[in-house]
C-alpha cells in the first residue's frame, strides 16, 4: 500500500503557504515532513527504525517454519521505511542487512550490539523512534500485536496508545489490545518518543502464517506508520505539520 502523503521540504516559516499551495495542487492529499526550526538541508523530521535481533541473534522462530523472528522483523522495517520516506521523513535504520551490530560474536555480542544501536539512534537525533519485533508465548492460541512504551514517559505513552490503535482497527486484528510499559533497552534509551512493537505471535501458527505474506506485513507496516503519524498529528509541536493519514 502506497502512504498518502506528499512532502513539502520547507522551512517551517514557510509551512502554512506550503500546505496551501500543496493542498490546491493535490487536491485532498495529506501532507507531512517539515521540521520545526530546522536548519537549511536538514529540515525534514527524523525516524529510527530498529529491526530487533540480526547476526547470530534470530530471537524467536516460527511454530511452523522455523523462520527467524530477526527476518521478519527487518522486513517489516523496510517496508516502514518505505513509508516514512515516501511521507518525506529521513528514516534511519538500525540495521540494514542480515547482521547484528557487533564485529565478533562473543560472550559480549549482545551488549555491543544494544550500544551500537544507541549509538544510531543518537547520531540521528530523530523525532520518533520505532523498534520491530515478533512475540511468543507457551500457548500457541496466543495472538496479536502489542505495543511497548517506556515506563513514566507520557509522550511514549501517547505514541503507544495511537499506534495500538491503528494495529487494533486492522481487520485481522483478533483483540482489542492496550499498550503496556516495557522495561527494554533500547525504549530506556530512545532521545525521542519510542515504541517497541511485537507484530504478531510466532508461536501462533495463525499469527506467523499472516507475518509470513508479504500483503499482511505491508498493512502491519501502514498501521504502525499511520499511528505514528496520528500521534505527531496530535502534538501541538507537530500539529501543523503534520496530519492524520486516511
Ligand atoms: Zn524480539
């Protein structure tokens, strides 16, 4: 699924007349992407998105398969990417390939790798940030996608709630979901608002057959896009910049 969107890269100074001369041009399009003060070359909001796990480190695998869950979830940060982009963001990625961020795989892999993706996420000092995980559970009848947000961090919690929303209104959602507070590293850790979602259940062989099309990760991807963007739309800082997707 293609986002509406459009991008207007301006100076914030310039955004009402922008989204006016946007607006008249495309009709009904939506647009996003300018950031507020930003300097010259570098005025569009920025996007983490961490594809959790990579290299040695697959984190869980399919009931049915064995497919890796880090697989899945740098599929599905791509296709967030994609998103992002096309809605003019700068969308940084913590990974990018297959492997984690670690140069050996030694007792302290693990260590390296989360400080490796802090590291990016610092450099890119984003506006949201956006972690892609699978879930499991003992029992396989266990299903749907749960959104994690830092503990004691209300804006988090907002980016949270919006984007279980979106997940929650998709039709092969099969529970209403609240999000819930996650003690993760990499949310303890995000210089912005951050989410962690768990995008399905690979202990469920209905969740992972759905992660495995690509026609579900596509939506999966929009839903969590499209709450992220609902949140910023809601955001005074934002408001203007920024709205809803349809
Ligand atoms: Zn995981």
């Amino acid at each position: 699924m293609m986002s509406k969107f459009i991008v207007i890269k301006k100076t914030f100074a310039a955004v009402s007349a922008a989204v006016l001369a946007a607006a008249a041009v495309v009709g009904s399009a939506i647009v996003a992407g300018v950031k507020a003060g930003a300097s010259a070359g570098g005025s569009l909001l920025t996007v983490v998105i961490d594809a959790g796990h990579g290299g040695i480190d697959n984190g869980v695998s399919g009931v049915r398969t064995g497919t890796p869950e880090s697989e899945l979830n740098l599929l599905v940060a791509r296709l967030l990417k994609e998103n992002f982009e096309a809605a003019g963001f700068n969308a940084v990625m913590t990974r990018t390939d297959s492997r984690g961020l670690y140069a050996a795989a030694d007792g302290s892999f693990k260590k390296t790798d989360m400080k490796n993706r802090k590291k990016v996420m610092d450099e890119a000092a984003p506006d949201l940030v956006v972690s892609i995980h699978m879930n499991k559970y003992p029992l396989s009848s266990r299903r749907g996608a749960q959104v994690f947000y830092r503990k004691d961090d209300q804006n988090s919690q907002n980016l949270a709630r919006s984007v279980q929303a979106a997940l929650n209104a998709m039709p092969e959602a099969v529970r209403e979901c609240s999000p819930l507070a996650g003690d993760y590293y990499i949310l303890n850790n995000a210089p912005a608002p951050a989410v962690l979602v768990e995008c399905g259940f690979l202990s469920s062989p209905e969740d992972e057959a759905l992660l495995l099309t690509d026609g579900y990760r596509r939506a999966l991807a929009y839903a969590v896009f499209k709450g992220m963007i609902s949140y910023l739309a809601s955001t005074p800082a934002y408001a203007e910049i920024c709205k809803p997707a349809r």
